[in-house]
C-alpha cells in the first residue's frame, strides 16, 4: 500500500493483519506507515552527467553538488540539451525548473562532497575538492549567500584536504573529512568554524577520514562517523560523540561497527539519531541502526547487506539509499535474489520495511546507485551515480512528490481447468511499487464478474485463481486488470474458453 494512502483509507495495522488472516503472512509483506507522504513514481527532474554526491535544501531550493560539468532537461539523453553547470546547480524544489545560481567548483579535485544551509536559509555551506570557486581561490570549503547566489566573503577556511561532511548550527560550521590542518592549524579531520569565519578552539583527533556528521547541540554532543579506528586516542571505531565545544569525547559506542565497517551517513530527530554503515568485505555490517540521542543505547539494528550511503528521517518513516540486496532478518525485509533495491523506507520505531520501492541501478562510479537524499517543499531529491530510475534512464538525480501516478503490471490469465458449468482462472499476482495490496478485477466477456484482493512484493508474487460459474457448452472471453485504488491497468489480452458439455466430459473419462 502506498504510504500515503494509509491515511486516506484508513488503513491501520491491526486491519492489515485482518486483511492477510495470520501473523505468518504479516511478517512476509511490508506494510505501509501513517505519515510517509512520497510515491515511488519519480516526477520529471533534470540530470546530471555525473555523480552527485550531495544535496541541500533552503527556501524552496534544491542545490546540487558533486562531480559533473553539465545539466540537461527531463528525459534528454546524454549530449542533448546540455546546460554549462560545474559541480554545483540549483532547482526549484517544486517544479524542478533549473536556476541561474551556477557558480561553478573547479580545480583540485574539482568535485563538492558536502552541503548544508544555516537554520534561516541565508546561507549554504560547500565542502569538498576544490580551490577556486568562480574565479576566486578558496580551499575546500566555502559559504554562499542564498540570495543572490553570491560568495560570502567573510567564510574563507583554509582546509588542507577534501571535506566530506558538514553540519550547522547558530554559532559553529562542522566541518569533516580528510584534513589535517585548518587555517595553519592542526585539525585532524574534523573542525568547527563560526559563521563568520574564524577558527574555533574545538578539536579533536581521528586517525582516518569523517565521512558523517550531525551536531546534536542541545545535548550537548556532535556525533562524528568515518572511517577511523581511533578518537582522540581512544579505540572508538567509526562513530564517537565529540563535546560541540572543546572536541573531547562525550561517548563511545563500542560493539556498535565491527572492523571493515565504515559509518556514511548520520541523521537525527528530537529523540533518536540513525547512522548509516558501508562494509568493506563480505557480510561486513553495512546496514542501519537506531540509538538514543541523550546516551549511548542502541535502540534497533537493521542487518541489510548493501552499503548505506544516506539516511533521512522524515514524518515518521525513515528513507535510506545503499543497494539493499539482502533484507531477510529486517521485519517485511527481502531474501537474497542476486538483485538490489537502491532505496528503501522503514518505519521508525521498529525497522519494519515499508512498501515503497522506487528503484535505481548501480550506475557510475564505485556502482552503489544513490548517494544522497534531501526534502525540498515536500518533495523527496534523490542524487547519485545512477544512469536509470525504475528502469528507465534517468542520470544523477530523481524526485518522488506524492501524487500516485503509477498503475500495476496486468497478469496474463491461464485456464487452470474446465469441467462442465465450470472454468478455473489461474495467474501470477501483479506487483506495485508503492502499494502492497491489490485488486483484481475478472470480466467475463465485457462484463465485471469477481473482484479478488491480495497482498504481494516484487519478490513474493503468489499464484491467485477463480472459478467461473458458466452454463456447459458455451463459449467466452475473459480477461483480468488491476487496480492500486487510484491507478488501473489496462485489461489483459481476452483468454478464450469453450466450456465442455457434459457428455464431452463423460466420454473423456471413459476413455
């Protein structure tokens, strides 16, 4: 069921658990949450021709970072249409119209890693690979004034090496990566800056990049994830909360990350944060979890394979993009088939997967799909290095608002059997993105004659069937659609049936 739609049918677990009859068949499907908003049908969005690596969001604007030298319209192919935009372009959250703000990011690496913009939308913060923006040398990190699209004079950091992460509050810029110095000073791989530019005494050491921040202020903590083993001389793996002031550890989280496994992505609500982990190896954790914000309880712990690279909590339902391939110990999760689902909604509280599986490929790059996630005006951005978006090419970046516009696949009708004044239907249940439940509508030579519902899922797609009360010896058309609630498919191909008389059934048994 669409997540959406839970509201406006009223559906609520415990009539989701009437509808399938048992706790077993529960468990097999996900289910759909009260407050998710999006489809899984993507709107029409621009594209990239390259990786976007990181996505921001401030007064109605979508900025676009990453690693690309142009832009070109919805459902252009590469080299049609292409718009001069250096590692960075603006959108408009809404229409997706693209903008003039294009200053362009260029030299070292010549790519943008990070973006945040501050609480009041005034300014957005840019990390990553380069030193020059425009035609003015910087050094990895800068802050432009939204309105305008103009460089903030005033936020000139000198960074020695690439930032991946950065976080913001009213009175420091966060700053992560692969550094080592800030401004001369010794800033080994995570900083904090003022909005106005100058150097904070907040410090801590890490052995190995940050790749995840998110400053938790208001208690008192800034949680840092990367790649590292150690933190300010302690062997705390992956993920530590910094004191926001001073950079000295706050808390540790040890068993959280076994070797090999590296945090990407972290995020937050008022009471929980979530990080997410990427595995250098086979079966090496790379999947979600769940802690409290105020200690270090780990609350859930979701075991997908496939690479988280963002998380975003949202109205109660928390989207990540990896390239989930194996779910089978997550509540309504997917076994192992040799396929990946690059985005994925879960609800907050228990981890369950909901039904909403818009999809990727793996695209570009390192092939892990999507790279990033942001709500713009209650629309969902997605970016990254795919080349197709639910199978159909698509490059860099894709959106899902919350009109559903897409109608199932129609089954192919079979005879099962035929027996005098009888006729069994049989065919595979169809499967919706964004809706578990289905209906199928039977017509018997233009005529409605059953409706049957069924819960199914790209990878449990159960056989269904009806039988037809028809007089013996005549002859029909039938044909099967179905129906999400909102979308319709088009009607099967007619299945012609000739029912048999009831002598032409005795004399085959006889025989």
């Amino acid at each position: 069921m669409r997540l959406r739609k839970l509201r406006t049918k009223s559906v609520t677990t415990a009539a989701v658990t009437a509808l399938v009859c048992t706790t077993a068949l529960l468990e097999a499907f996900p289910v759909a949450a009260a407050d998710g908003t999006f489809t899984a049908d993507p709107l029409a969005t621009w594209q990239t021709n390259g990786i976007v690596w990181s996505l921001a969001s401030a007064n109605g604007v979508v900025y676009v970072g990453g690693t690309f030298d142009s832009v070109r319209p919805p459902g252009a192919e590469p080299g049609q249409g292409e718009v001069e935009r250096h590692n960075f372009a603006a959108f408009d959250a809404v229409t997706g119209k693209l903008l003039p703000c294009a200053p362009s990011f260029t030299g070292l690496g010549r790519t943008v890693r990070a973006m945040k913009a501050s609480a009041d939308g005034r300014v957005l913060y840019v990390g990553g690979s380069f030193n020059r923006v425009r035609s003015t040398s910087v050094a990895s990190a800068v802050a432009l004034n939204t309105a305008g699209c103009s460089l903030r004079e005033s936020f000139r950091p000198a960074v020695s090496a690439t930032v991946r992460a950065i976080d913001v509050t009213d009175s420091a810029v966060y700053l992560g990566g692969d550094f080592g110095r800030v401004d001369g000073k010794v800033r080994q791989r995570v900083a904090a800056i003022s909005p106005k530019g100058s150097l904070l005494p907040f410090s801590a050491n890490l052995d190995h990049p940050v790749r995840a921040l998110s400053a938790a202020t208001s208690h008192g903590r800034v949680f840092v994830g990367g790649d590292f083993e150690t933190a300010n001389g302690r062997q705390d793996r992956s993920l530590v909360a910094l004191n926001p002031t001073t950079g000295g550890t706050v808390l540790s989280y040890p068993g959280w990350f076994p070797s090999q496994s590296s945090v990407k992505a972290i995020a937050r609500d008022s009471t929980r944060f979530y990080v997410g982990a990427e595995g250098h190896g086979r079966g090496i954790f790379d999947g979600r979890i769940a802690g409290r914000l105020t200690n270090n309880t780990l609350l859930w712990r979701d075991t997908c394979r496939g690479a988280t690279q963002d998380l975003l909590p949202y109205k109660g339902v928390l989207y990540s993009a990896s390239h989930a391939h194996d779910c089978a110990e997550t509540p309504g999760g997917f076994p192992e088939r040799g396929d990946r689902q690059h985005l994925l909604a879960q609800q907050l509280n228990d981890r369950r997967i909901l039904h909403w599986f818009p999809d990727t490929n793996d695209g570009l790059g390192e092939h892990v799909g999507p790279r990033t996630l942001e709500v713009g005006r209650g629309i969902l951005w997605a970016g990254g290095e795919f080349t197709t978006v639910n199978n159909k090419p698509q490059q860099g970046l894709t959106r899902f608002g919350s009109r559903d516009t897409g109608a199932p696949m129609v089954p192919a009708l079979s005879v099962a059997d035929t027996d005098p004044g009888r006729v069994t239907l049989a065919w595979r249940t169809s499967w919706d993105r964004d809706d578990a439940e289905l209906t199928y509508k039977i017509y018997r030579d233009g005529k409605l004659v059953a409706r049957r519902t069924k819960s199914s899922a790209y990878w449990d797609r159960p056989r269904m069937s009806y039988t037809d009360s028809v007089a013996a010896g005549t002859s029909h058309r039938y044909a099967i659609e179905v129906t999400d609630g909102t979308n319709t498919s088009p009607k099967s191909a007619a299945l012609s049936v000739t029912v048999p008389k009831a002598e032409e059934r005795a004399a085959g048994e006889t025989r």
